[in-house]
C-alpha cells in the first residue's frame, strides 16, 4: 500500500508539473500576442495622430465656404471610423490587461467624447472649440501611446527575465 501510494504521489508530481509548465507556456503565448498587438495598436496611433493633427492645420487655413472645407469634414469624419477599429482593440487589450484597463477606459472616453463634440462643431462652422477638441483627441491619443509604449517595455523586460540561460555567451558581441 506504502509503494502505491508513493507510485501516486510521485504521478500527482508529474500531473502537477504538466499543468504547470502549459499554463506557463499558455501565460507566455498570451503576453507574447498582447505584445504584437500593443505594437500595432502604437503604430495606429500615431497615424491617427498625425492625420488627426494634420486635419487640424488644415482647417485653420481653409475658409468656411471653400469647397476643401468640406473635403476636411469628411476626413474628420473617416478618422472617426478609424478610431472605431483601433477602439475595439484598446478595449480587448484592457479586457486581458487589468492593469491598464482604467487608463484606457479614460482615454477612450475623452476620445468619444471630443470626436461627438467636434462632429457638431465642424456643422456649425465653429473653429476654435473644434480645434480645441481635435487637440484634446491628439492629447488622448498620445497619452494612450505613451502608456502602450511602457507597457510593452515593462511586458519586454519581463519576458527577458523569465528566459532561462547562464547570461554568458559563447561568441559575445557575434
């Protein structure tokens, strides 16, 4: 009986070890895909926030009844949409991060916010405030990729840490 309860314990032992090294093969293939989509959520970023500031310029030049007035309303209008897609990934990304989700969920708010604001404004012909707003957008924006940026160094630094390895090298420098 003394032998296979040992026999059991030592298969327990084992069980236990699996399940240990596939959650953290599972843990890693998560980081490791939070991290690919972090970078690409920073690359969306700042193009938004370079159309979105390039859009802003433009209106401060373009007259009321110039036909490019338009033209501009209707690229405000696409970078809305833009934002939509890369909203719903913000979001994902916060759903598997927790650490990040009260950050984002501000910064998406604003987000939401300034663009209703901004819709209205280009309506009413109202330059200052939509300025101000499409400002406030680029300032959400940047803050959201500052974050995405340290968090992606900080998932890096851990990963780094977590590889096994002597620190040594065969061929330094090679």
């Amino acid at each position: 009986a003394g032998e296979n309860q040992k026999k059991a314990s030592e298969k327990m032992k084992e069980l236990s070890d699996q399940l240990n090294n596939q959650q953290e093969s599972a843990n890693k293939k998560q980081n490791e895909e939070d991290m690919g989509l972090i970078r690409l959520l920073l690359e969306n970023l700042m193009s938004l926030s370079f159309d979105q500031e390039s859009v802003m310029n433009k209106f401060g030049k373009v007259k009321d009844m110039d036909p490019f007035y338009n033209k501009l309303g209707r690229k405000q209008r696409s970078i809305i949409d833009d934002n939509k897609l890369i909203e719903d990934s913000l979001m994902a990304l916060a759903k598997r991060q927790t650490k990040i989700a009260p950050f984002i969920d501000k910064e998406v708010k604003e987000i939401r916010t300034n663009f209703a604001l901004i819709t209205d404004e280009i309506g009413e012909h109202s330059r200052k405030p939509m300025q101000q707003h499409q400002q406030y957008v680029m300032t959400s924006y940047n803050n959201l990729a500052l974050m995405l940026n340290e968090s992606l160094q900080a998932m890096q630094q851990q990963a780094q840490s977590e590889k096994p390895g002597s620190g040594s090298c065969d061929n330094p420098g090679g």
